[in-house]
C-alpha cells in the first residue's frame, strides 16, 4: 500500500502541525477546562493513528483483517465528526478555531478521502479471502515505512499526553465558574 503510506506520512506531517502549532502553542488546549471534550477525541484519535502508522505500510490484510482495517478508518470518522462538531464550543472563549487550523482540517480532511480511497482499492477485493495481516512491507519502500513507524508512538504519546489533561482539567473549574454553596 505505497501510495496510501505517502498519504498517511503527510497526515502524520499535517497533523503534528495541527497539534504543535494550533493545540498547543496557539490554544493551549491542554490548559483549558473547555477543551475537555474535545481533547476526549483527541486522546481517541492517538491509538487510532497509532494502528494506521504501523499497519498500512506493513501488512496487506485480507478477509477479516481487511474488514478491521476498514473499521479502524470509519471509527476515525466518526472521531472526526465529533471533534469537528466540539471545536466550536471548546474554543469560543479563545476566540474561536483558528482560519489556519481550518485550512489544515480541509488539507487532512481532503488526505483523509484520499487515504479511504486508496485503502478500500487496495483491500477491497482481498476482502472476502482468507483472513490475514500479511505482514512484510510489500511495494513500500523501508525508509517509509520505518518514519511512519516512528510516527505511530508520538502520536500515541500526544494521546496520553490528550487524555492526561482530560483527567486533570476534569478536576478544575471553567474560567469564570462560581461554586455556590447549597445550604
């Protein structure tokens, strides 16, 4: 599967420069109490990104193991929708999403189609066969497939990264929030 590895290595690419330069240095989603949610989709997406880095450039699975593949892209899909439908809210009191963390969220979206295309050409018709990984790089070239491999743990770090806020912001209040005293 080269050609969806050269999709998935500039996912990875855009990706790292959504979170460095929009999640963390712009926003500092991590911080605020109001990202909750999203970061929740956030902490979703690592391990999902995690299988994609390894198992695309490495493995061509057929019945069953093509069908979990093909799970594991509409399950980021589904992520993606409900991080897009949470963005509004956790960043209003920031001013809102910012016009060039949309344009990425179209470029990722758009890799995104393309990246589904090119898997479900690739595994389609193996689909119906016999189950299996079929583990070995294939057409992929080895320097892909081994950056793409080092992708897979950062983005499940970010992830731990994602839900460790989730779990200290859970214990914080909103900006602005009063505790009142029921008595």
């Amino acid at each position: 599967m080269e050609l969806a590895s050269w999709i998935l290595l500039a996912m990875g690419v855009l990706g790292a420069l959504d979170i460095l330069l929009f999640h963390m240095l712009g926003q500092n989603l991590r911080g605020r109490v109001e990202s909750r949610a999203e970061l929740v989709t956030h902490f979703l997406r690592g391990p999902t990104y995690f299988a994609l880095f390894l198992l695309v450039p490495n493995s061509a699975p057929s019945g069953w193991a093509a069908w979990v593949l093909l799970g594991v892209l509409a399950f980021d899909v589904a992520i993606s929708v409900a991080d897009f439908w949470l963005e509004p809210a956790s960043r209003r009191s920031a001013g809102g999403l910012p016009r060039g963390e949309y344009l990425l969220h179209v470029l990722l979206a758009m890799c995104f189609g393309a990246l589904v295309l090119t898997v479900v050409q690739e595994v389609g018709p193996r689909r119906d066969g016999p189950s299996a990984w079929n583990f070995g790089g294939g057409d992929v070239p080895a320097a892909l497939r081994l950056l793409l491999g080092a992708m897979a743990p950062i983005a499940l770090a970010s992830a731990v990264l994602d839900l460790v806020a989730v779990r200290r912001l859970g214990r914080a209040e909103p900006a602005g929030s009063a505790r009142t005293a029921v008595g």
